[in-house]
C-alpha cells in the first residue's frame, strides 16, 4: 500500500485540504493501520497532483491563509479502483524489541523483565488508543456493509495487540521464574 492510496480513498469520499486528511483521516482512523505526518502528506498530495489523480481548488479566506481543498479526478478514482484489487504482498515486520531479546541473553533477567514490562505498558495504551479511534472519519451515516468491515478491521488490531500482550505476559512469567 502507499500513502498515495489512502489519499485517494478518502478524496473519493469527499474533498479535503491536506489538514484535513492529516487530523480527521489518518490521525483519528488511520493512526494504527498506516501513520502519516503533514510533510509526507502534502509531498504526497503534489505528486497526485502531477498525476492528474487529484484537482486543487484554492478557496480564499479573509482571516487565514488560502486553503487548498484537494478532490479525486476520474483518473485518480480509476488508480483507487485498480489498486483495491490488487493483492498485497505480506508487509516485512519489523520488531526491534525482538531484536533485543535475541542479543539479550547477556543480561540478567531483571533487566530483560524490565524491558518486556516497559513493552507491555506501550500495547495496554495503543489497546487503549485503538479504542478511541473510528475508522470512519465521516459524519455521514454509514450502510450496514460498511460498518461491518470497519469493525472487522478494529477486532483484528485489538486481537493482534492482545495476542502481544498475551505473549508479553508469559513471557516475562517466565523469565521470573528462572
């Protein structure tokens, strides 16, 4: 997937300035599937401008800057169309805490404790943050087919922080006992 890709699936739901695809999209629906900072963002929406993916209209505003209010062309909604379906290849995961452990085994196991503690504190407040999280960031009412896949997509990262979670807690039960 590219950033690119999110862009345009939430310009195909409705115009937007790239603040508000950076607070309302990918900070409040995004933020554990795919984070994004303004820069990128913005680099981003410049490309697809290139491609003709996307159009700018620039609104004039009195008190503040110009804003800059991004829609979907036919062009951009047939790359959305393309690209939804098209297989994607498994993502290479990277776990640096797995890493440490690895190279651990030189510690005491107080210290390796210490540290899978300070991670199992991290996933209770990302399990934390999921929960606040809609996937939809849209005020619209939204079908029944829909909902059902945004929730299908928070139960499986609420189940993959909790089997970490899990994994955590054995472990560090382990290494207590030893």
């Amino acid at each position: 997937m590219s950033l690119a890709h999110a862009i345009l699936g939430f310009l195909q739901k409705q115009n937007m300035t790239g603040y508000d695809l950076k607070t309302s999209c990918f900070d409040k629906c995004l933020a554990h599937l795919w984070p994004a900072d303004q820069a990128h963002i913005y680099k981003t929406l410049e490309k697809l401008l290139e491609q003709d993916w996307i159009t700018c209209n620039v609104e004039i505003q009195q008190d503040r800057p110009n804003r800059k209010v991004y829609s979907l062309t036919a062009a951009g909604n047939a790359e959305l169309l393309r690209w939804l379906q098209c297989s994607q290849s498994l993502p290479t995961i990277r776990e640096p805490l797995l890493v440490q452990l690895f190279f651990a085994t030189q510690l005491p196991n107080e210290a390796i404790v210490n540290l899978l503690e300070k991670q199992l504190a991290a996933h209770y407040e990302k399990v934390n943050d999921c929960q606040t999280i809609k996937l939809s960031p849209f005020n619209e009412t939204l079908a029944d087919r829909e909902q059902l896949v945004y929730q299908l997509i928070q139960e499986l990262i609420m189940r993959r922080e909790q089997i970490y979670i899990d994994w955590l807690k054995s472990t560090i039960e382990l290494l207590q006992l030893e």
